[in-house]
C-alpha cells in the first residue's frame, strides 16, 4: 500500500513541473490560446503586465 502511495506522490511531483513559467513567452502562448473567460484575476494581471506591457 505504501508504494502505492509514493507512486501517486511521485506522479504528481512530476506533473506540477510541467507548466510554463509565468512570464514567459511559452506562458504567454498559452494565456493566448486560453478562452479569457476562464483567467483568473491573476492570471490576467500577470498577463497584461509580461505580456502586453514589456
């Protein structure tokens, strides 16, 4: 049961790595092809200050 356990743990550790940093032009890409209706309000400020605002 316990390697069951480290195995999930494992899976989502390296899962959570998988997203682009914020900022950055692959990020912005993504942000782009996203429907704005589904950003955060984060997400839209840090999308208009690293992406609209350089």
């Amino acid at each position: 049961m316990k390697t069951i356990y480290a195995m999930m743990i494992g899976a989502v550790i390296m899962l959570s790595g998988c997203s682009a940093e914020v900022g950055s032009p692959e990020w912005c890409a993504d942000m782009d092809a996203k429907a704005k209706g589904e950003w955060t309000a984060n997400e839209a400020s840090d999308y208009a200050k690293n992406c609209i605002l350089k």
